[in-house]
C-alpha cells in the first residue's frame, strides 16, 4: 500500500510480468488470500513474493487502541482486524505460514519473503520458520 515501494522498479518487472496484491502492512488477510487463490488457480501464477517494508505505518499502533479510538469517533467497533505488529521480520514469516497453510491455494513450494529497505533500497530475504 505505502507509496514509497516501486515494486515494479524494485524487483526489475515490467507491466505485466506480475500480479501485485498491496494491503496496508502486507498483511495476508482473507481478502489477499482470495486473490492469491485466483491468480494462481485461474491465471495462471505459481511464485509468490510477500514484501513488508522498513518505517511502515502498521508498526505505530495497537490494535486495540486502534479500534477503540475509531469506536469513541464513530460509535461502532470494527469487526475486522487491523492486524498491526511489531516485528517486521516476525510478520513475514506469520504471513508465509498462513499462505503455506491454506488449502485454497495449489502452489506453496515458492513462497518466499522480504523486507525492503526503505532507506538502503536493498531487499532482504527473511527466512521461514
């Protein structure tokens, strides 16, 4: 989602060569799981590359805080998760795992993970549990 990662330009790609799924935080959600399902069932996709990034917003709120404040604003609590974290490394490897998990989608043994650099612009691996 956040603006700063040109992942065409980061990965080389070209338009076309990928289908980018962008959330707020990466996170793989019911919804990202849903598209993945369908680019790899339907169109034809087997790789998939989960990039988290350096400085993300997701990392500067709690979830209950979080739902709380928008509760006292709105007068309703969000019924969905936000799913802030703290550890970027740590939320690659829970969204491998829920990738790997699910029975939905055919190919996991090219599943990989990584953080980008914000300020380096270097992208780093992270390894899966």
């Amino acid at each position: 989602m956040d603006a700063r990662l040109d992942v065409y330009r980061v990965l080389g790609l070209k338009e076309g060569d990928a289908h980018v799924i962008r959330n707020a935080g990466g996170v793989v959600s019911d919804d990202a799981i849903r598209s993945l399902v369908i680019s790899q069932r339907f169109l034809g996709t087997r790789e998939i590359m989960l990039i988290h990034h350096s400085d993300c917003g997701m990392m500067t709120f709690r979830d209950d805080a979080a739902k709380d404040e928008i509760e006292n604003e709105t007068g309703l609590r969000p019924s969905f998760a936000l799913e802030a974290f703290g550890d970027l490394d740590q939320d690659v490897r829970q969204s491998i795992a829920r990738i790997k998990v699910s029975p939905f989608i055919p190919s996991k043994d090219q599943v990989r993970g990584f953080v980008f650099d914000c300020e380096t612009g270097h992208l780093n691996e992270v390894a899966a549990d």
